[in-house]
C-alpha cells in the first residue's frame, strides 16, 4: 500500500473495528498517513440504554466519545 496519504477508519465498539484500527495504524507507520477516525453509532443498541427518548441523543454522544478517545490514544 504505497503512496497512501489519507486513511479513514469508522469505528463502533466492535473488534473488527479494533482491528481495523490496528490495520490503519500500521499503514499509518509505513506511509505517514493522516487517519481520520468516524465514529458510527449503533442506534438499535443505544437506544435499549436510553430510558427516555430525550436521552438517545446524549448517549450516542457520550458513548461516540468514549470509543473515539479511545481510538485515539492508539
């Protein structure tokens, strides 16, 4: 994979996503490329957390920023 300047890597609490963070990291170690993280939020699964309606929106983003923080510390 050479001459790769941009990799964007949609993550989810999964570990296919852990491992394609792996994945970016290491071609970011080869090409020095800039990784760009998107979190993609599970509705189904967060909603069944959220006991008001009200609240869906502000789980998605406590959870999203839990696991993009994570990702970046990596």
């Amino acid at each position: 994979m050479d001459n790769v300047k941009r990799i964007l890597v949609p993550i989810d609490s999964s570990e296919i996503a852990e491992r394609a963070m792996q994945q970016a990291i290491k071609i970011n170690r080869l090409n020095e490329a800039e990784v760009h993280i998107l979190y993609v939020a599970d509705i189904n699964k967060l909603a069944i957390n959220a006991y008001l309606s009200d609240n869906v929106l502000i789980e998605i983003e406590k959870s999203g920023q839990c696991i993009l923080n994570a990702a970046k510390e990596l």
